[in-house]
C-alpha cells in the first residue's frame, strides 16, 4: 500500500545515522541456518542482514522503504559487504511468488499475514528454514501494543502442511514479551 510505503519512509528518512545491532535470536541461532542464502523479509535498514552478511551468507533484504534500502546499501558499503535489496509491498502476493528461492527467510518484528505466511514455503530451496522473531499476544496484553502486530498462542504453527516447526521459545527481554519460531520445508 501507498500509505505504508510513505509511513515507512518518513520513518527511516529521520532515523539516527547508527544501525541497530543485530536481534539475539538470530545470532544465537546461526549454527541452525542452512545452505547459504537468506532473505530478510521486512528487513527495514538491515541490522539483521548486515550481521549475517559479515557472516558470509548471501543476503537479500525486501522491504517496501526505499529510504530504508538507501539506509542499508550505505552501512552495507560502509562495511563492505553486499547485500542485495528488492523494493516490494508485502501485500502483493503475486510479485512475491516470483522472487528467487533461498535456504532461509529470516523475519523479525514483523507479523507477516496469514495468505503471507502460507506462501512462504514456496521461497524456500529444499529443507529450507523460516527463522519467526516477534512480538507475542503478551506484548499487547501487558502494555497495551497493538494486536494486529502480535502473534496470538501457536497462530502460525499450523498454518502450511509444507513446513515443521522444529523449535519455538517464549522470550522476555527487557520489557518485551517475544515469539521465536524455526520451521523447516518438509
């Protein structure tokens, strides 16, 4: 949508110079990647593909900011690293059947949608993994976050007949209540 591509952009247009560090859960489970490649879906500016590219895994990011794909083509250059980028609504399924396929999608703070979510296994190379990093229902329930943006107990657990789920963790970090899933294409 028009309207999230411009909110996004504002967002990262302001945004302080520095980038993020990486999210723990994906540094903590690099040992669990597999192959090589990996898109970062909703990537943002790319804290968690600049990590994993420094790794040496091939990293693409999609997001639908262009000021956030100018964000990380800098910090990327400025560490010389490449990290590819593609530009895209996530509410364009169709376009997003037609990216390449890669050994892993690594998603954080993002809830991707239920039509989204069914169609990611069809990104994926043969046991390939989604790595699942969000916000869970306890995040809105304690301090009022918005739903729409949490994961309710187990909603995507059983949600593609393509994917096993081969671990989940409940997580509270600092004042956050958080949601860590890794599938693997059966």
């Amino acid at each position: 949508m028009v309207e999230d591509q411009i909110k996004w952009n504002k967002k990262y247009k302001v945004k302080t110079v520095d980038i993020s560090h990486p999210d723990m859960f994906f540094v903590e489970n690099i040992g669990s990647i597999q192959g090589k490649t990996i898109l970062d879906l909703a990537g943002g500016d790319g804290k968690n593909s600049l990590y994993l590219a420094s790794q040496n895994y091939d990293v693409t990011l999609l997001d639908i900011s262009s000021e956030a794909i100018t964000r990380l083509n800098q910090f990327a250059s400025d560490k010389n690293l490449k990290i590819s980028s593609i530009i895209m609504d996530l509410d364009d399924l169709q376009a997003f059947q037609e990216i390449d396929k890669f050994d892993n999608i690594i998603i954080s703070f993002f809830k991707p949608s239920i039509k989204l979510f069914q169609l990611l296994y069809s990104r994926l190379n043969p046991k390939g993994r989604i790595f699942l990093h969000t916000y869970s229902i306890d995040q809105h329930l304690v301090h009022g976050f918005p739903k729409r943006f949490c994961l309710d107990k187990d909603e995507f657990t059983h949600l593609s007949p393509h994917l096993t789920l081969i671990d989940h963790q409940k997580q509270k970090s600092n004042d956050s209540f958080l949601e860590n899933y890794i599938f693997e294409l059966k």
